[in-house]
C-alpha cells in the first residue's frame, strides 16, 4: 500500500485558518492519492520519529517558514527530519507555504530548500522573493489550500459587510489609537444604515472576537468555526478583513474583500492573486477616509463581483494545486500567464514599509 507523511499537520490549532487548510489536505490527498495509508504529525510534537516505509513526505508549509524571525519553526524543526528523507531518496514536497525571512538568513537555507521535490508558494510576494533572489528550479505558485476545500455555489447576498480584525493584534500594545480609530469606523457604518456582522477568528494574544466586544456597539459578533465564517462570509457583499484565510475564504465565497497588513506580507500578495479589491495600510488609517473607503467599496461592488467572478473561474483548475504538484508536473499560476510576476515586482515598490530592502526586493538594490 502506498504510504504518505504529512508533516506539521495543523488541525488541532484553535486558529480558523489551520483548520481549513488541515481539512482541505484531508479532502484533496483522500481524493488524488485513493487507498492509501495516509499518517498526519502535528506541528506541536516535540520530537518526529522517522523511518523510510514511506512513498511520499509532504510538508504543510503554511506560515511555519517566515515570520520575520531568523530561524522560525519550520526551519528549527523541520530541517532534521526533511534532511534525513532527502538521504533516503524519498521525495518530500513543501506545499501551501509563504518564506519571509530575512535575505541573509534565506541565503543559508538555499541548499535545503532545493532538496524538496516542489516548493509549493500560496501568495505571489513569496513567490517573487525566491525566484529574485534564489536559482530555485522548484518553486510554484499555487492559490491557498483553503480554497479546494468548499464546493463553488451561487449565493444569495443578503448582508453588506462582513468585518473582521487580524493577526496585526500581535501589536496591539503600539497600535492603540488605530484599533479605536478602527473599531469607532465600524459602528459609523453601522449607523448610516448598512447591515453588518463582526466575524471573529481566534488569535494570539486574544482573539478577534475578544476585541471586538469592547467596542462595538449594536454589531453581531460571530466566533464559531472556520466553516461558519465562510457560511457568513459567503453572504456579504464585502468582507473587511486583516487575515490571510478572511481573504481565502472570501474568494472561495465570491465575496470581494477590503484588506489590511498581518503579521507577513500575506494579505497584500492576496490582493494580487485573487484581486485586486482595495487595501490599506492599517497604520496609517484615518476614520473619515476609511469610512468613505469601505462606502465607496459597498457602491463597487458589482464591477467588483465580476472582477472576483473572472479570476475565480481562472484560478479554480489549480485550487488543488499544490497536492496535484505532488504527483507530477502540474503548471501553475505563473506558467499559465495568470498572474504577472514582473509586474507585481513594479507594484510592490508602493509598499515601501514592507523594508523591501531587506528583502532583495527593492528596484534600487
């Protein structure tokens, strides 16, 4: 029987956007690698013990390979057990994962990222990080797992916002003046009549949904399951949202969505992929700009449905992308013309807060 490891399995994580790409990975090896004996290891074990009775390794990127740090997890803890499937000559396949590290500490790690079978990116700024600064032969881009997980359906958009927060949290303490800012638009569009409901999405240091309940006044706040957020969010006419899954599960709803800066250049390469909708930079919002911004948005919604409507019929042949690679040569978003990755090289450039520099991803460099 054929044998398959998943590596850094996330379903039991509390947080809603693990959950649906564990769930998805279920449903798309189940579906592409029938009769076979599948075994998953959460990403929280302290120890892997490894052996060669397997046919296939795959590694459940996510965000495990970046988060701004100099070695993060994927790296410290996935290297030992990778390297020792490399040796054995068993292929091991890195999918749905964004690398943001910085430039120095990526070019250490060059040899070990070539060892895998494929590289599988789920946003294009990682995408263009690796082949600018990288000889990778192994990288493709591919859309978020999460979106293979719920069948395409027509729906009935009886809401007009789904708002919601993101992992920006993590700098709550500085970030105070914007979170009222924020919070106090929120209840303004509320006021002037719109329908909305607060989706919550459990975070770290506190969740969403915690938050929001210390300033919002008269909006429904949801926090239940990553399934009910996309039952939710599938209604509304647009999403407001500062998470990478918000934005995935948006998409898989056809629901356009407004986005803000997380904790990794995710959410801007998700307008690039499955957009582009609107963005901003949640530093530097303003309530009177940011209230007329998401009005404007509400009166697009139409022009921005058909845009949605266009790029998901483009991008749903490869949202199984990244475990089909997994089998043999599957040609992905760049192959296919879909995204222009010389031309998000050119867009980027406007976000100079991302520290391009750093990054190698700077036209002055």
């Amino acid at each position: 029987m054929h044998k398959i490891l998943v590596l850094n399995d996330t379903v039991i994580s509390k947080n809603f956007g693990c959950q649906l790409v564990s769930h998805s990975l279920r449903k798309t090896l189940n579906k592409h690698y029938p009769d076979s004996h599948i075994d998953y290891v959460p990403y929280n074990v302290k120890s892997i013990n490894v052996n060669d009775s397997y046919d296939v390794v795959i590694v459940n990127g996510e965000g495990s390979f970046g988060h701004h740090t100099n070695l993060p997890d994927g790296f410290r803890k996935l290297i030992e057990p990778c390297s020792y499937f490399f040796n054995k000559g068993i292929p091991v396949h890195l999918v749905n994962c964004s690398i943001q590290i910085p430039l120095d500490v990526l070019q250490k790690y060059i040899q070990f990222l070539a060892k895998f079978e494929t590289i599988g990116l789920r946003e294009p700024i990682s995408y263009l990080y690796l082949q600018r600064n990288t000889n990778l032969q192994n990288i493709r881009l591919y859309p978020d797992l999460g979106a293979a997980y719920f069948e395409e359906e027509s729906t009935i958009k009886d809401l007009d916002f789904c708002v919601g927060f993101g992992a920006i949290s993590k700098e709550h303490a500085n970030l105070q003046p914007q979170i009222k800012t924020y919070f106090k638009v929120l209840n303004n569009l509320k006021e002037e009549g719109y329908s909305m409901k607060y989706l919550g999405f459990p975070g770290n240091p506190f969740s969403d949904g915690a938050l929001a309940k210390k300033f919002l006044t008269d909006i429904e706040v949801e926090e239940e399951t990553f399934k009910e957020y996309y039952h939710s969010v599938k209604r509304a006419k647009i999403n407001l949202t500062g998470r990478h899954h918000g934005s995935v599960m948006s998409f898989a709803g056809k629901t356009p969505f407004m986005s803000f800066n997380s904790n990794m250049w995710k959410t801007e390469g998700d307008q690039f992929l499955y957009g582009p909708f609107d963005y901003f930079r949640f530093e530097d919002l303003n309530e009177d700009q940011l209230t007329s911004y998401c009005m404007y948005a509400y009166r697009e919604f139409n022009n921005q449905s058909f845009l949605l409507e266009e790029r998901y019929q483009e991008l749903k042949p490869l949202f199984e992308g990244h475990i089909i690679s997994t089998i043999g040569e599957f040609t992905d978003v760049v192959e296919r013309g879909i995204v222009d990755i010389d031309e998000i090289f050119k867009q980027i450039q406007e976000l100079s807060y991302l520290n391009l520099d750093k990054y190698g991803l700077s036209e002055k460099v």
